[in-house]
C-alpha cells in the first residue's frame, strides 16, 4: 500500500485561480492524497468551490473556519492530518502532474526527512511543460542543509516545494499572525531531520501577481522578515557557532536592505517605527561576540554601515544595490 501524503491547501480570496490549484492536486499521479482545503473565511466563492470539488472526490476534506491568516490555515489543516506525509501548496499556484510521485519516490528511496523540488514563477495564463525531465538528488546533513538555507541555494525557505516526513510537525507548528511565516519555520523544521534532500527539476509553480500578500508595496510589515532571520541567528548561536558567524553577515547586509526600502516609504510614523526597530536591532548584532569572516568589499561595507547605517544605506541606495 502506497504511503498516506496530506496536502493542505490554505485559501483566502482566490476563486480566479482555486479550480487550477486543486485540479493539478486531484490529477497527481500518485492517488493515495489526503486533500485538505482550509477556507480562512475567503468573501469570494471560495468556500463553494472547495464543497464543489469535495463532492466530486472523497480524498477532499473541507474546513471552513473565521479568517486567521495564512499560518493559521496551515495549522489547522496540520491537526486533522492523517498522513505519513505532508505537503503544502498555495491556492493561487499549482503542481507538476506527478509532483507528488517523484517526491515520495526520492524521499523513500534516499531515506530522508524532507525533500525538496525546485519552482518556477509562472505568469498568469502561462502555459507550462507537464513532462518530466531528468534530475539529480542532492544529500545534506543537517549542517549542510543550513548552510544551504541561510544562502537560499538551493534550498528555500518556502514550504510549498518540499514533502515532510509527519513527525517533524509533532512539535512544531507555524507562527500565527507574521509575514514571512516559512522563514520562522523552515530552519527549525531542518534542525529536526537527518538527511534533506533536494532534487534539480521544477515541479511546483509559483503564480506572480501583483495582488499577492509578496507582491505588496513594501510596509512595515515586512519588518517581520527581519525578526526571523534574527530568531535564526540566535538560534544557530546555541546550536551551530560556525554556523551563526556565516549568517551574521547575510544578516548585516540583510538589515542595510531593509533599512533601504524603509529609506523609500513615504514618510510617515510607521517610517519613523521601522526606522528605530531596525536600528535597536543594528545594534545588538553589531556589540554580540560572533566574529565575522569578510571579503574586502564586505569589510568596507560593514565599516561604513558601523559609522553610519542611515548614510550608507543611502549611498547603497543611490547606487542602486539591491533595490529593487
């Protein structure tokens, strides 16, 4: 008997695209699915859309529930898994036809506890190749994986590419009520395992729109991205030391990227909040006891961030460093 695999899908005010979403889970070729449709209190047709699909196929399971946001959803879904395995997918994206197969072949197969698919960003009406091509699988221990992660390359923060092992989420749930809710989650998700994998093909596709939750103008909300990768760096400074001197450089220059985009709000209180938030931050990373290891270019940088963040996140900004 194939294994059980538990996709949940959180959905809020997507009705353009939830029969595509749910269409490319329902035609997997692999069939043992656990299919849950969590409606965060979508105001669209959502919800009868998901009750639609649930009468046509017995592997739906529906939750209709009060708006809670997206981590909200995927916790509720994780509560009423029944799976060995568990999967996410967004409502507004969709999947590779035997996504799931390959993933529980590589996951089986290499004995590990997450593995992950590479993505596409797709348009929207984009047509996509439903043939599957050739791939290679990459092993990481746990250290490894990190490194990978605190790089973005080739493992993601994101949760929608991978395919878990159940017990990873035996005490681990998502943070209700932030941004950038796979950042707070990922590592410790990783910090459970033995062996990650990732394989080199894309299977998940990851629907750009300007009206996505990512697709915003930048506001202060986005600070929570911050907080994140700061519960990750103090995180990796109990566990993995060598680690935590790796990725207080990728935050150093994380903050001053922050601080740009905040420099280009419109000005205004929250600008004023975010500025100060970011600057207390500054400060506590920039006095810890955590060396860091620079290349020359780097070195001036943080020489100059150190002087002044405001000025050089400046000049960063007028010659157009990663601003976007």
């Amino acid at each position: 008997m194939e294994p059980l695999i538990s996709v949940i899908v959180p959905i809020y005010n997507v009705e353009k695209y939830l029969n595509k979403c749910i269409e490319s889970i329902v035609n997997q070729t692999y069939k043992n699915l656990e299919i849950i449709l969590v409606d965060d209190g979508s105001p669209d047709n959502c919800p009868q859309i998901c009750d639609q699909w649930k009468e046509k196929d017995n592997r739906i399971k529906v939750i209709h529930k009060e708006n809670g946001g997206l981590s909200d959803a995927r916790n509720v879904g994780l509560d009423i898994t029944q799976g060995e395995y568990i999967a996410f997918v967004d409502s507004d994206d969709y999947i590779h036809v035997k996504m799931y197969e390959t993933l529980i072949t590589v996951l089986l197969e290499k004995d590990c506890d997450i593995v992950q698919c590479d993505f596409s960003k797709v348009a929207d009406g984009q047509q996509v190749n439903n043939e599957l091509l050739e791939y290679k699988v990459k092993e990481y221990n746990v250290k490894e994986a990190l490194y990978s992660l605190i790089n973005e390359n080739p493992l993601k923060q994101v949760v929608w590419n991978k395919l878990y092992k159940k017990y990873i989420f035996d005490t681990l749930r998502f943070e209700v009520g932030k941004l950038n809710e796979d950042d707070f989650f990922t590592y410790q998700a990783f910090d459970k395992c033995k062996k990650i994998c990732s394989i080199n093909v894309s299977l998940y596709y990851y629907l750009v729109r300007d009206t996505s939750i990512m697709g915003e103008k930048f506001t202060i909300r986005r600070l929570d991205g911050l907080e994140a990768r700061i519960n990750r760096y103090n995180f990796l400074k109990e566990k993995y030391i060598d680690l935590a001197s790796y990725d207080k450089k990728i935050l150093w220059f994380y903050i001053m990227y922050i601080y740009q985009k905040v420099l280009l709000m419109d000005k205004d209180r929250n600008k004023t909040l975010a500025k100060n938030k970011i600057k207390t931050i500054f400060k506590c990373i920039r006095n810890d006891n955590v060396r860091l290891n620079l290349t020359l270019k780097e070195t001036v940088w943080i020489i100059l961030s150190n002087i002044s963040l405001e000025i050089v996140c400046k000049i960063r900004n007028k010659l157009k460093i990663n601003v976007k």
